[in-house]
C-alpha cells in the first residue's frame, strides 16, 4: 500500500506595490455627447463598421447585414437617451444575439467591441487604456 501526503504551505504573496494599487482603481464610465442627429451618427456608424469588418477578415456580403443591423440598435439606443459607452455596447451584444452569424467570422462580442473602438477613436480616445 502505498501513502501519499500533500503538505499545505500556505502561500505569503508579495506586498502590492503602489502601481498595481493604481490599477486596481475601477476605469470611470464613458459617456458619449447627447446626440445631435442620430441618423447621421447610425450611417456614420454603418459605414465605419462595414469598413473595418472588410478589412479584419475578407470581405463577406453578410458584412453589410451585420452592420446595418449593429447601427440599428445604436441609432434606437441613442434615440432613447442612451450615452453611456457601456451600456451602448451591452445592448449590441444582446441585441446582436438573435442574429444569424453561421456566415460569418464574427459573433456577437466581436461586433461590440468593435463600435465601442470605433466610437472611442471617434472620441480620439485611447481604446488601450481610457485615456
């Protein structure tokens, strides 16, 4: 018979430095500016994300499908009052999950995530590091 036995020794990490305290600080909510005419910003939106859909991958028909689609859902959101960059983009992902992507390289978060840069480049935010 044989007898293992698996010491515990508990773990002593190191004492956080002032920079990682920093980082730990919660990144402050983006609001966009209310908008002045949404149709302008939703076609600015259709065409910007077209654009960067042909140009990640290949180009796919079903790219025009999933951009218009993404742009119907900000215009709609926007319309409603919404501006908070967060809840833009929660909505496209949960919106955008009925939609048929078996065509497509993309899904759902992609889409998301790519109006959020597209709007925070707009913004001429820094999509790395909020700033």
């Amino acid at each position: 018979m044989l007898l293992t036995v698996i010491l515990c020794v508990p773990l002593r990490l190191p004492q956080r430095s002032f920079a990682f305290k920093n980082m730990t600080q919660p990144i402050p909510p983006i609001t966009l500016p209310p908008p002045e005419n949404p149709q302008l910003e939703g076609q600015w939106l259709q065409e910007s994300l077209l654009r960067w859909l042909d140009t990640e991958f290949i180009p796919e028909a079903v790219n025009q499908n999933i951009a218009q689609r993404a742009a119907q859902i900000f215009m709609r959101q926007r319309m409603e009052g919404e501006n908070d960059l967060g809840s833009l983009v929660i909505a496209i992902v949960t919106e955008m999950q009925s939609f048929d992507f078996s065509k497509s390289f993309y899904g759902e978060f992609a889409i998301a995530n790519a109006v959020s840069d597209l709007l925070l480049e707009s913004l001429g935010i820094d999509k790395c590091c909020g700033q």
